[in-house]
C-alpha cells in the first residue's frame, strides 16, 4: 500500500481548521485510530510532532501540535470511543500532554504478543494479518522538522490507514483462542494507570555505567549528565547530540585534572571549542570538589529482592523456588502461545518466590500476585502452577 485511499490530507496547523476535524471526528462511528510522531534522537524530551487520526465517517487527520497545542477539545470528543493504538504505552505519555487521554483502548501490538504472533511490529503486523505491505522508511527521521515532507506525511497517514482493520482482525484471533478477555484486562490496565513517576537519578542510565566503580566517579557522571541534560533543555536539542555517554563515562574514570587533560579523552576532541571544554571541566571539578558525605551512594537502594544470581548464597531455599517457578511459567507460557512476560511479570514471580505467602495455597498466591498489580485472568492462569512450584 504506497498510498492512502483519500490521498494525504492537509496538515492541520490552526484554529478553525482543528475545530472542523474535532467536529468531524466526533460525528464520525466506531473506533478511532490514533498515532503520534515524536523527534527522539533529534529534539530533548518525548512531545509529539505529529499526530495522525482516522476514524469511519471522518476520514483521515493530520495535526501539527506545534501549532495546535492543546487538543484536549478533540480529546474531549472522542471520550468515551475505543481508541485504537500500536504500542500504547509508547504514545500515551506524549497524548497525555497536548490534552489527549483515552478512556477505552485497543493496543495491536500488545493483542498482537497475547494471540501469539512472532513478530508484532506494525509493518509485520498489517502484512501477516491483512497482507499488505505498508510503505516504511521515515520511522527515525526528525519529524520536528517544518514543513514536513510529502513523504513522510504518506508514511504517517499510513501508519493509521489499516490500524481498525487490523484491530478488528486481532478481536477475531483472540476471540477464537478464547483470549479476548484477557486482552480487554490488558487494555483497560493501561488506559487506567497513572502516569509513571519520575525516574529517581536519572543518571544512574549513563550507558556504560558499570564501569564506573568509586563513589568521587560516580559524582562526575552525575555532575556531567545533569549539565548536559540543562544544556539540551535550553538548545531544546537531544542530550546525546550535546555530548554521548561514552565520553561522560571517560571523564568519569580518568578524572581529568584541566581542561587540557580533558581534550585528550575521547568525545571531548578537536571540535569541541574552549568555552565548551571549560564547561565540562568545571563540571568535573565540581564532583572533585564534594566531600565525602556529599558523594552519591556506589548504588540506587534496592526495593524488593535481590538481583537472582545473589539468591543461591543469600537464601537456597527462595533460589529453588525461582528455577521452579520460572520453569513452570515459561511451559505454561509456551502452552498459551505468548510471551512469559505478558503472561507474568518476571518481577512479579521473584517478589513472590521471595517472600512467599506463610500458608501456600490458591487463595494466598493469588491475593499476593493482585498486590503485585496482576489482572484477573493472570491470576487465574498462573495460581496453580505457582502454588505447586512454592510447595515441592
């Protein structure tokens, strides 16, 4: 499919012209196909860049919300119809800011994992199920980029042309293998749960971060990360364009005495001006500088148990109960056709195999996977092989 069926539909980029597609939409029937584009890699954060729509009777949008900010108005018209996305959880966070929040979803990729399919990228997805190959090729561009190109905006509406056809093909799969339930669980997981929280010490994500081993390393990662992530903020541009991890972790195990010194390391080479080097050296001397009750702790506190290779030493008992768990979830898995982790959270099976319920049972193991946040049908399927793994 190298084109959509109405053509490619103007970009929508004012007032009046939002206000005829939120008026349209809202008229239109059945489920709403949603997408959004973002510039990672490119712009600092996850905002989207464009947002495409189709539904039945209002054909196919193209919004900017660069210059339509706030589409909670069309948001608002579309409470209460089934929002049909592919990987939702990727684009909700960037919806969620321009006022756009489902009430009811339907994710393919996720039904996608559930029904079994090996391979649940959308491209993969529509040609598998439907047999159409979708044009590809703009998935990593910099859709910040303005005007944005013929082709791309053939890309985007694409990418929302056949998603209801493709919905309705997986309801019929899943229903067939007597797993729509279980998918309608999943879905209204998502479209209920909050947004995430913050991540605490961002930093600590440095790639390349297990090399780095005493606490005064630590205090350059944190210090460099956090001036490059204000620096990107302000150039509104992707941290990595303003210096890699790579180069973060250098400084950090060589502890550069001058900004000389610093230039000699890698990512911080020939192209790099003065004034720029004396910005990541004052970083550095800033770390240098903290006393010792001012360094980061060697590592993030630990909630729940420990990493499983440690539990051998620590507790054999709760390590025989993991290889027994895992290996009766990963077959109960492979009997349903999807994967162990949309099956049960592997977090989930080790908090149990852990700190196991005082009185094993099917009412116990179940009431400690809900407090875990496992849906209903999880529970069901996976209680009795838990409680027969807790107890040999």
């Amino acid at each position: 499919m190298l084109e959509p069926r109405e053509g490619i539909p103007p970009v929508i980029a004012d007032a009046d012209a939002l206000a005829e597609v939120v008026a349209a939409f809202a008229a239109g029937s059945g489920p709403v196909a949603v997408d959004a584009e973002r510039a990672s890699g490119y712009r600092y954060g996850q905002r989207a860049y464009l947002v495409q729509l189709r539904r039945e009777g209002a054909g196919t949008a193209l919004i900017d919300p660069v210059a339509c900010p706030d589409l909670s108005g069309l948001g608002e018209a579309l409470t209460g119809v089934e929002w049909v996305l592919h990987a939702a959880t990727q684009d909700l966070p960037c919806l969620r800011e321009i006022g756009m929040v489902p009430t009811r979803l339907f994710d393919t990729e996720l039904a996608g994992r559930l029904a079994g399919f090996p391979r649940v990228g959308l491209g993969a997805m529509v040609e598998g199920v439907l047999g159409f190959v979708l044009e590809k090729g703009h998935s990593a561009v910099d859709w910040s980029t303005r005007p944005l190109p013929e082709p791309w905006l053939r890309y985007a509406a694409l990418d929302v042309e056949l998603l209801v056809d493709l919905r309705d093909a997986l309801e019929k799969e899943l229903d067939r293998q007597g797993k729509l339930d279980w998918a309608r669980q999943e879905f209204d997981a998502i479209a209920s749960a909050p947004p995430p929280e913050p991540r605490k010490d961002p930093w600590r994500r440095t790639s390349g971060m297990h090399k780095v081993r005493r606490r005064r390393q630590l205090a350059v990662v944190r210090e460099l990360w956090q001036t490059r992530d204000h620096i990107a903020q302000r150039r509104d541009v992707s941290p990595g364009k303003v210096l890699g991890d790579a180069a973060i972790v250098e400084a950090a195990l060589s502890l550069p005495a001058n900004a000389h010194a610093l230039a000699a390391l890698n990512g911080f080479g020939h192209r790099m001006g003065r004034r720029q080097l004396e910005q990541w050296q004052a970083a550095v001397d800033r770390a240098k500088a903290l006393t010792e009750a001012q360094l980061p702790a060697p590592g993030q506190a630990v909630t729940g148990p420990p990493p499983p290779r440690a539990w051998a030493d620590k507790d054999p008992a709760a390590a025989a109960r993991l290889s027994a768990a895992r290996a009766a979830v990963s077959a109960l898995a492979e009997q349903l056709n999807m994967p162990q982790e949309n099956l049960m959270t592997p977090d989930t099976v080790r908090r149990v195999c852990w700190e196991p319920p005082a009185v094993v049972d099917a009412e116990s193991v179940g009431a400690a996977l809900t407090g875990y946040g496992a849906r209903a049908w999880q529970v069901e399927q996976v209680t009795p092989v838990l409680v027969t793994a807790l107890s040999a």
